[in-house]
C-alpha cells in the first residue's frame, strides 16, 4: 500500500487492485447508486425518501463543498476498470471515543465478495497507523454478517456495547488497537 497528501491535504491510498481517493462530483451518481441498493433495515435517513431524495444533483453539491481533509470517505476506484464502486474511510466525530475515528467502507453490490472492502479497509487502517491513531472503531448492524467478516479479517473486535433499535436492529460497537 503507498499513501500520499496532496497539498490540500487530501489522502489518497493505493493498493494492488485499488486507488482510494476524494470524490469528484461526476461521481455523485455512484453515490446516489449506494443509496439506492441499501438493505430496507437501514434507517430511512440513511435511504432515499419517499420524495426522492437526496437527488443527484444534491450528492454532487455534497461532494463540491467537502473541504480538504485527512479523514473523510474515499472513493474506492478500481484501478483496472477505473471506476469508482463505493467508499472507505474514517468519520471523525463517530460514535467511538473522542480522537479515535470510526472506519466506514460501503461498496456496491455488484462488487460484493471480491474482497475490495477487506483490501480498502487495510489501507486505511495501515494509514490510519501510521498516522499515529492507536486505535479505531467500527458499528455494524447485528444482521449485516458480510461487514462483520470484513472487521473480524481485519481484527476488529466486539466491545459488548450494543445501541438496540426494535425496528432497523442491534448496531454493535468494534474496535481495534494499532
């Protein structure tokens, strides 16, 4: 894996088969794609509403107003067919411990079972490591037992707090020592 920060401070992650990087706002429409494939147990803020949203155009003006930052979603892009299939990254602010950021990566079906989320999230942890996090966290949804592998290859481990909702399911809290 090779890491780089441009002058905006923007991080970029490449792997074998991968390019991790910002978005472009072309890509809004990937985005949108994400949104539209979620599992219907996912809480409807996180799916598109009843009124469409949020639309294309509004994804591109998230993507266009995304200041430069070392934390935050890369665009997962495969670099032999050079297109984008999902994100992975850290959130700062998540629901872990204060500076210890959440890894995230979400990716699009058709992509499923590849191994492109467990070779993202390497990236990112291997980035995370050297830039000095000793740890990081990630939720998962109790039903969702294709992520929970991903953290388990990864050496994410359960910490036995649980946020229980009786309709979308148990989000479980996981963490790892870098």
């Amino acid at each position: 894996m090779t890491a780089r920060v441009t002058p905006d401070r923007e991080v970029v992650l490449e792997t074998d088969r991968l390019l991790l990087r910002p978005w472009r706002v072309a890509e809004a429409v990937v985005q949108r794609e994400l949104w539209t494939e979620r599992d219907p147990r996912v809480p409807p803020h996180r799916r598109i509403g009843a009124d469409g949203r949020p639309t294309v155009a509004e994804l591109a003006e998230s993507i266009r107003a995304e200041q430069p930052s070392p934390i935050g979603l890369l665009a997962v892009e495969r670099k032999a067919a050079r297109d984008v299939v999902g994100y992975c990254g850290l959130i700062d602010g998540g629901r872990g411990s204060p500076g210890e950021p959440e890894l995230a990566f979400e990716l699009l079906r058709r992509v499923w079972r590849q191994g492109y989320a467990t070779e993202a999230s390497s990236a990112v942890l291997d980035w995370a490591r050297s830039s000095g996090y000793a740890r990081l966290w990630a939720t998962v949804w109790d039903w969702n037992t294709a992520s929970r592998r991903v953290l388990a290859k990864l050496g994410f481990t359960e910490t036995g707090r649980q946020e229980v909702d009786p309709v979308h399911g148990t989000t479980l809290f996981t963490t790892k020592e870098l």
